[in-house]
C-alpha cells in the first residue's frame, strides 16, 4: 500500500475486533461472559465451560496443539462461523507454552536454554507470537486470567497471576483490562451477592483504551456492551467518526493482486502436491488467476496455507 493512500483509523463499533482481558477469582463469570459474545469459541486449557449451554468449546493439553487449532483458524471456514477467540486461562496456556519450548531444547529449566538470558527471550517471543497471531487474522481475542493479591505495609496490591514475562506480554497486547470481583448489590431492602468489573483502579491492574469506558459496573456481557456503547457515544459527541461496520476481519496492507501473485506463486512450487491440490480445488470455483476481491479472504488463508504447508516440509 502506498502511504498516501492511507485513510484515517476509525473507532470500530463491535466488541468482536477487541482483546480483552478478564480476571479474578473464581466464579466470577469471566468464562461465562466471554462464551457470550456473538462468535467465541473456547480454548479450553482448564475446562470452565461445562456448565455453559451451547457454547462452542475445545479442550487443548498442549501448546502443539494449540498452535495447530490456531492454523485451523485460517481457514474461510472456520472465519465464518467464529469471530472471537477465548483463552481460559492464560496461566495454564503460557506454562503449555513454556512446557513445549523445554522440550524442544530437551531441557528441564528455562535458564539452560542458551546463555545470557535467551531462554526467557525465547518464550516471551513464542507466546508473544503466537497470542498477536489471533487478532492479526481478524479475531478479537479475550484472555481468562485468575487473581492474585498480595499486601506489603497495609496497601493491597491486585495483578493477575502470570508471571513478569508474560505479564509483559499481555499487558502490551491487551486493549480492556478488567478486574473482575464479588459484592453485595443493595436494591432497596434486597441484598444480592453479584460481581462488578473494574476498568481504573489505583490497587489493581486494570487498562481500558477508550476514554469514556466506564470505571466500574456490574459484570454481565450486556453490561460490558452498554459500557462500550456509552463510550462510543461520548466519543462522536466529541467529534470521533465511527466504522460502523464493525469488520473483525482486517484487512492485509497488501492488494487482492499482490496476495493472488502469492498464492499463485506458491502453488508454482509444488503444483502435483496432493495437499496443494485439495486446498484450492476444495477452496476457489474459479482459476486463481480469475479471483476477485469478493475472494480476498479465501486467498490471505490460502497464503497462510500454503506457506506453513511448505515451511513444515
């Protein structure tokens, strides 16, 4: 793309292009919240989802695995039935991730990995990589995190229970970080035991990338949702233009032909390749040659493909 060619960045207005982070302790509704945005589909490195009605759930042991589902994401298939990713938790996929990277330097402690550090390189790159892998594609992404408190002097102090590495991982990553906890709500004479998420706390952990995003309100998905609409609306009150199409599925920088010259170039390399075969017969009803822009997606997966098919031979 020509730099001159670039539009101004518009505010979109779905929560499905967006990667949250909820945490807290138990029972708090954080899995429970995220199965309800439109689209999710749960990871499932600890397996908070069996009590979640018609939710869409895998459970995932290992990090290979994991990666593997995470190829399967590319597919036009799999963009058309799903649109937010979930990672419960984050705790147990990063330990997956550092688990994976032992094993593959046949090693039994990260610090054995190279010298000067590399090991904790190594892993802050691998599950940096493959966690921004998600919403590169298109998806929003939420990652379920469990709380940790601790105290020092009489000051209570709340993060989440990841490590400095991927703390710094996900924090970077991360556009709404919400610490989410148990309190009593007062409705008139009643008094009923709920859960309120926190967006700005001084003692917490908390981030949200929005201005005028709420600061405290109880944690249901159609709260979350009155919460981001406010914001929006405060927003264009002050003169932001929104993109109400609310696309998850963003764009490459490239063009429909340099990608369809990609594809076609790939193709090159190994055309009688039976997998190579399937995947384009099975994806296009036209020559790649005759694609057009309504095929744009089928051919950004299509290079994805393509390039891991022959990076793994």
């Amino acid at each position: 793309m020509n730099l001159w060619e670039l539009e101004p960045q518009k505010i979109t207005s779905t929560l499905n292009d967006k990667i949250f982070q909820f945490y807290g302790d138990n029972s708090t509704r954080k899995t429970s919240v995220a199965a309800k945005f439109p689209g999710s589909i749960i990871f499932g490195f600890e397996k908070g989802y069996q009590c979640i009605d018609g939710v869409y759930a895998i459970p995932v042991d290992t990090w290979s695995k994991f990666k593997d589902y995470l190829r399967q994401l590319k597919d036009p298939r799999s963009k058309a039935k799903f649109k937010t990713v979930v990672i419960d938790t984050t705790r147990i996929a990063y330990d997956c991730c550092t688990t994976w990277l032992l094993n593959t330097y046949e090693k039994t402690d990260i610090t054995d990995i190279g010298t000067k550090g590399k090991g904790w390189s190594l892993l802050k790159k691998e599950f940096s990589d493959v966690l921004n892998s998600i919403p590169k594609m298109g998806y929003g992404l939420i990652l379920i995190t469990h709380a940790d408190e601790s105290e020092k002097d009489g000051k209570l102090t709340i993060k989440t229970d990841l490590d400095k590495v991927a703390t710094a991982v996900v924090n970077k990553l991360v556009d709404f970080q919400l610490y989410v906890r148990k309190e009593t709500k007062t409705e008139g004479e009643q008094e009923e035991l709920t859960v309120f998420a926190y967006s700005d706390l001084d003692f917490a952990d908390t981030k949200h990338r929005l201005r005028y995003f709420p600061k405290r309100f109880e944690f249901t998905y159609d709260n979350l949702l009155d919460a981001y609409n406010y914001a929006l609306e405060q927003e264009v009150a002050h003169g932001a233009v929104l993109d109400n199409e609310g696309s998850n599925l963003a764009k490459e920088s490239e063009t429909l032909e340099d990608v369809r010259n990609t594809v076609i170039e790939l193709v090159k390399q190994d055309p009688e390749n039976e997998q190579v075969v399937e995947y384009i017969s099975s994806h296009f009803d036209v020559r790649l040659s005759e694609t057009t822009e309504k095929d744009y997606d089928k051919l950004v997966a299509a290079r994805d493909f393509l390039e891991s098919l022959f990076n793994a031979e």
